[in-house]
C-alpha cells in the first residue's frame, strides 16, 4: 500500500503515466520517477489565545534532489493532506525542470483554516511547523515558498525561526518574504504577470487582438488579481470573476482596479456587484477569449469540459483539469488553445529562484530587471512546449511535461542511484 492517495495525487499519477507511456520509458524507471523522495508528517502543538493546546498536522514532500535542492510552496488549508502534498511535489518538479531552473518539487502544508486564527495563532503556527522543519530543510536542500493560506509575513516568520536557530540570518532559507527582510521586488505580482504574457503570447497566435478581447478568471486571490490588472492594461476586457465567497459575470466588464481595491479592503469579492452573481459553475462556462482558472485543483472536468466557450484555457492554478477532461479538451484540440499548469504558472517560481539567486549573492536586482528575467524565461519555455507540440503531434501538456520528466529521468541516469 502506498501513502499516497486521495484524488488529487492519483490525477498527478494519471497524467505521470500517460507521459511515461508517451516517452516510452520502462516499467522499473517510473516508480523512481513518480515516488517522492522523502515525506515527512510532524505535529505542530500550540497554545490559541483561550490557553488550550491545540494539535494540528503538518507535512512537507520533497520530491527528488537531483537537480539540486527541492523548492516549493506551503498551504494552509483545511483540506490538506499528504496525497494532496506528494501530487503538488510533483507537479513543482516537472514545472522547475521545463523552465530549467536547478530544483527538484517540494511541498509543505498544515491542515488548519488560517482564517480561523488570530494573528498571534497563526505566528505560533507558522514558527512551531518551521521549527519541527529545520532537520529536514535549508538553503541547498530544501526552500519553502507561500502558497494557499500563507503570505510574506508567514515567510517572515519561517526565515526567522529557522535564522535564530542557526544563530545568523539565512534569508535564502524561503523565497516570497518582504522585500525588506530579504524579499525580491517583482515576486508579489510575478506568478499572476506570467499567466498574462502567456495569454498575450497566445493570442498572437491565434490572431486575438488584446484591445476588445474578453476573460473570466476563477479564483481572485494574488495569482488572478494581478493577472486581471496586467491583461486589462492592454485592454482586455475582464467579463468574470470569482473568488469562495461569491462568481461576479458581466459581458460589459468589470473596472479591475475597483474590484482589485475591494477585495484588497474586504478580504473578500462578496459585496461588490452582487447584482452580477452567477453560479461559479456556471461562471466557467461563459463566453470568453480566455478562461483563467486560478484558484483549486479539479476544476474542468468530464462533466464540463465539452461545455468550454473559451478560446484559451490558461491554467492559473495547479492541476484544474482532470486528465478525464484533457481527453475531452485532445479531441477539442482545434477549438481550445490549453496553456498548461507547470508553464502558466510558472512565473512564481522563476521569480523565487531569483530571490534565491539574490539572497545567496546578497546583491539584489531592480524590479525592471526581474520581469525582464521573467519574460525572457518564460518566453524559452513556451518555443520550447510549442515546438515540441508541433513537432509530435500532442497536445501541450503532453509536451510541457515530456520536457520536464526528460529532463529528471536523464539528470538521474547520469548521476545514479541515489539523488
């Protein structure tokens, strides 16, 4: 029996196979290919403001270090378990490996609603599960990340827990800090940046002008906020939106910069423009240039795949599509233009390995210079996942995770064994 279960790891599982299939690589190389390297479940005791203790759960997956050092993000949420870690691990490998940056995936989590805390629980939370880390985390072997439920300050407060315990300031120990505790300009917006010039980069290619073009963006947090704000400023319309709390659709558009200043004051898209709700599963489903999903895994489905009214799919989010729906989107192939997750979404990684880079040298780079670094990574990548579509006849996850598992399976035959 194996750890590892749940849904969401047997989709990173399924999608794994049919590229293993694809490449043609034999029965005993894939178990060492898909199993993480090491999974780790700790308890993370605190005190809550009540004067109770309380007991949460933490985990952090490292999938492989044969590129180097593991890298990936750590999610607060109440769903969090280790098959949804291990399939995040994963996917975080195959995307580090298609933008060739140095990293194996990792992922960490706490199953907790961080909403549920106060402010001094949630620093309790975040200094005892970095601390419960450190034997198993640093600089050239593991760096942490935000994710879902977590933000700079969580970063902070990891950096200086695992620095106080070393006794000097580590800053490269996580990535996504503020930028005057060791933080890079660029990295609040990077991830949301990217998915735009990727939009726009297949808009050119499929003949949309940008000027008059429609999107719908599932999932208002940092990744579709800044996103919304970078495809508006060239003058795509943004005709839905959505965050948990409410799905917005209007085909007149939205004023960006008022919704992103509303959900920025009220923590939440509830309460403006009610008038405008839609069922989120509806909201999908719309008309539109370019579908954004941004926010959860699993989300374009067998049930709604064939119903899509977009040209583009640009996947904000890690694994929104079922591999069940990819067969649906294959045979659509014509009809919609998939940018997929581990190149979508890479745009917060790139930036985190340039704070890295940053936080090692200790000589920090303007903001004009990081998004420039951005774009030209991102840019390598999509020729690099385009061409290889081209050139096999696939579609583009197909070829954006071809390239990332080569990469893996050749840097592992070339060393050996153990990394």
């Amino acid at each position: 029996m194996s750890i590892y279960t749940g849904p969401v790891f047997e989709m990173a599982r399924d999608q794994f196979t049919v590229i293993a299939d694809h490449l043609a690589i034999p029965a005993d190389e894939r178990d060492r290919l898909l199993l993480p390297k090491r999974a780790l479940t700790v308890a993370v005791p605190i005190h809550m403001d009540n004067g109770q203790t309380a007991v949460f759960t933490g985990y952090r997956v490292q999938h492989h270090l044969t590129l180097g050092p593991t890298k990936g993000g750590t999610r607060f949420a109440a769903n969090v378990d280790i098959g949804e870690i291990a399939a995040l691990a994963v996917w975080m490998s195959w995307k580090c490996a298609l933008a060739e940056l140095p990293y194996g995936g990792a992922k960490g989590g706490i199953t907790v609603d961080p909403r549920a805390l106060s402010l001094r629980e949630l620093e309790n939370l975040s200094r005892r599960y970095m601390q419960e880390m450190i034997p198993f985390v640093g600089p050239r072997v593991d760096v942490m990340a935000p994710d879902m439920g977590t933000n700079e300050q969580v970063m902070a407060w990891f950096m200086d827990t695992y620095s106080m315990y070393q006794g000097v300031t580590v800053s490269e120990i996580v990535t996504g800090k503020p930028v005057e505790s060791g933080g890079t300009l660029g990295r609040r917006e990077a991830t949301g940046h990217g998915v735009a010039f990727l939009v726009f980069r297949a808009m050119e290619r499929l003949g949309i002008n940008p000027s008059g073009a429609t999107a719908i963006i599932q999932g208002f947090g940092n990744v579709g906020s800044y996103a919304a704000l970078a495809l508006a400023a060239r003058g795509v319309k943004i005709v839905g939106v959505s965050d948990h709390t409410i799905a917005l659709h209007d085909p007149k558009g939205f004023d960006v910069a008022a919704l992103t200043q509303y959900a920025t004051a009220h923590g939440v898209l509830k309460g403006f423009g009610d008038a405008a709700q839609i069922d989120p599963k509806e909201l999908l489903l719309q008309r539109c240039d370019a579908l954004i999903p941004a926010a959860v895994e699993r989300v374009i489905n067998k049930d709604n795949a064939g119903k899509l009214q977009c040209r583009i799919l640009a996947e904000g989010a890690n694994g929104p599509t079922t591999p069940e729906a990819d067969l649906i989107l294959a045979q659509r192939n014509q009809e919609i233009f998939v940018i997929p997750d581990i190149l979508c979404n890479a745009g917060g990684v790139i930036v985190s390995y340039f704070e890295w880079v940053q936080d090692l040298q200790q000589y920090f780079w303007s903001k004009d210079e990081v998004m420039k670094r951005l774009e030209i990574a991102l840019e390598r990548s999509w020729n690099n996942v385009v061409h290889r579509a081209q050139l096999d006849n696939i579609p583009n996850r197909v070829a954006a995770m071809a390239i990332g598992v080569e990469r893996v399976r050749n840097a592992k035959r070339t060393r050996g064994l153990f990394p």
